[in-house]
C-alpha cells in the first residue's frame, strides 16, 4: 500500500471453452467452483476461497485444490498455520470482526 503498486498473486479464468489460434480446446472445470466464493485470503502457501458450502484451499505453487472439512452452519474458527478448526457451539455471534 506504501507504493500502490500492482502485483498478481493468482489468476484463474473459469470460463471452461478456449480457443488458440482458432482451436477450441477443454480445460475443465476444477476452478468452476470459484464463480460461487465471494471472499478470499492467503498464507505464504495458499490462497483461501471463501463461499456458501466451505472453504477450498489452493496451493499457490502447485495448483491442487483441497475441500476443507469445515461446518459452515456454525460458529467456527479455522487455524491456516494449524490446519485445524475449531467449531464455538452455544454461542450466537452478532458481529463478527477479524
């Protein structure tokens, strides 16, 4: 922020039709999920998508994709450098600041 300079930490367009060079070509759907997240955060490793079903762990450097095992009706905290979550039961949050 000091410099307000630019720079891309992950890229990923999820429209699966390509063409190059005037050939179509397949390229999956494994990021197709990310039209769904509406928030993201990061660790030095990972890029973290948030959306209504959970949250999906992306390795900056590899690629690979992990559906975290994480309840999302309630109350719950998860530890990126743990990995672990921790779930508040009997609690009501009202407001929420992180």
């Amino acid at each position: 922020m000091d410099t307000f300079e630019e720079k891309t930490i992950f890229e990923q367009i999820t429209d699966s039709r390509r063409s190059l060079l005037g050939i179509d070509y397949e390229t999956g759907d494994k990021w197709q999920f990310l039209d769904f997240h509406y928030a993201f955060f990061l660790n030095d490793e990972s890029i973290f998508f948030l959306g209504n079903d959970g949250l999906t762990q992306a390795n900056r450097f590899t690629g690979k994709t992990v559906k975290l095992d994480i309840p999302v009706k309630v109350l719950t905290r998860y530890s990126v450098s743990e990995g672990e979550a921790y779930t508040y039961e009997d609690i009501v949050a009202y407001d929420f600041c992180g």
